[in-house]
C-alpha cells in the first residue's frame, strides 16, 4: 500500500515555465487537498477536491490550477512560475474529508523557480 | 492574521525528560486540534488529535490537553526519545472548512 505519492521530488523551474505537479493515492479517499510550506511558515491550503469532478480554492490559490478526473489522481498546474511559488508542496488526502479526520501526506515536492 | 500559533520555534530536551511543545489559537469555532510530527525531506504524519469535547487524550507515549477556555493545547511526550527529534505541527480545524489550518511548527531536538 503505497498511500499518497508525489512526483517529481524535486524541480527546478525558470520563471514563466509551467509544469504539473503529480499526486495520487490507492487508499480511494474521496477528499485530496495540496498544501505549500515556506519557510517559518505553517502549511497553507492552495486547493482541494471533495470527489471526482469537484474542485475548490482553498487560502492561496492564485497561480494554481488543479484538475480531479479520476479518484485517486489530483495534479496541481503551475501555468506560468513565479519565484513566489517557490516552496514545498505536500499532496494530502482523506477518506472524505478533513473534519474530525487525519490527512495522509505524500512525501513533498520541493519546487525552485528562478 | 495567525489563527495558530506555536511561538516556540525550537525546543531542546534531554533524552528521557519530558518534552512539552505548546499550541495556541484565535478562532473560537475550531472543534477538533491536531498534533502533526515532521522529519526533513518527508511529509508531516499525525501523531495524535483531540476533539473540543475533550480535555485529554493519550496514545502511548503521547498526550494532548486542550484548555478551551485560554484557547491553549499542549502535546506531552514522556519520556523523550532520540526519534522524537522532528518538526511538530499543531493544527486545527472547525467542522465543514475546507482544510486544516497549521501553526508555524516547533523544531523538537532531543539531548542524549
């Protein structure tokens, strides 16, 4: 049971290039949400998904897209980097959502944007 | 505006001794709090949670107390282990929000 993997662990991006994010899980939890940590900060809520098919902004989505096509995928899209994403984003999911429930984190993608 | 604050940003305890890492929160509508335990390099994973129904919950090592009236949780780990050195992450969340919301963590370093 692999639970919540990400890829790539590490990417370096030049400003203005996009790219995806990848995350999925086996466990057939209906809810997936992606968080950012900077440095001295706490984890914050760029988006989330309660299903296939359903999406939703959470704290600081701008310049972020995100797609649910399927259960277990929830890719995150950077369209046009900006050194201000550089972080690292942690995939997390839940068998149907984050109240009174635990969220399974994926290891992390550490993202540099130049 | 922090809703969750940890204002330790590190704490140093020798092997064995009681650690004590501390949590407080602004937003009176959280009913469930959690304790999350991060190495470098891996994503967080729970620890132990509590709900604002109650005031103390242990699992092993590990205990969380909530004071609801001073807004204030602590985690209690006895005794302290060499593997207990990782970030902790308390965080919290009132019923139907979207996700968690995080305090900034607390950098845990155990002594031998």
């Amino acid at each position: 049971n692999a639970g919540v993997t990400q890829t790539p662990k590490f990417q370096v991006l030049k400003t203005g290039q996009s790219m995806t994010l990848q995350c999925a899980q086996d466990m057939n939890h209906e809810y997936m949400s992606w968080y950012r940590q900077d440095p001295g900060m706490g984890l914050r809520l760029i988006h989330y998904s309660v299903g296939a098919g359903i999406t939703d902004q959470g704290e600081v989505p701008n310049g972020y897209n995100v797609s649910r096509s399927t259960t277990e995928d929830f890719p995150l899209r950077l369209l046009s980097a900006a050194p201000s994403q550089t972080s690292v984003y942690f995939c997390a999911s839940t068998p149907s959502g984050p109240t009174n429930e635990k969220l399974f984190f994926g290891s992390g993608t550490q993202l540099s944007v130049l | 505006d922090q809703q969750v604050k940890q204002n330790s940003p590190s704490l140093s305890v020798q092997e064995g001794r009681i650690s004590i890492l501390n949590c407080d929160y602004t937003n009176s509508m959280f009913d469930y709090f959690l304790w999350y335990k991060k190495y470098p390099a891996e994503g967080p994973t729970f620890l132990i949670s509590i709900s604002s129904i109650k005031d103390k919950n242990e699992d092993g090592r590990f205990t969380v107390f909530l004071n609801k009236s001073a807004k204030h949780l602590s985690l209690h780990i006895v005794p302290s282990q060499p593997g207990d050195s990782a970030v902790y992450f308390c965080a919290a969340i009132e019923g139907g929000a979207d996700g968690l919301t995080f305090g900034k963590g607390t950098h845990l370093i155990i002594q031998p």
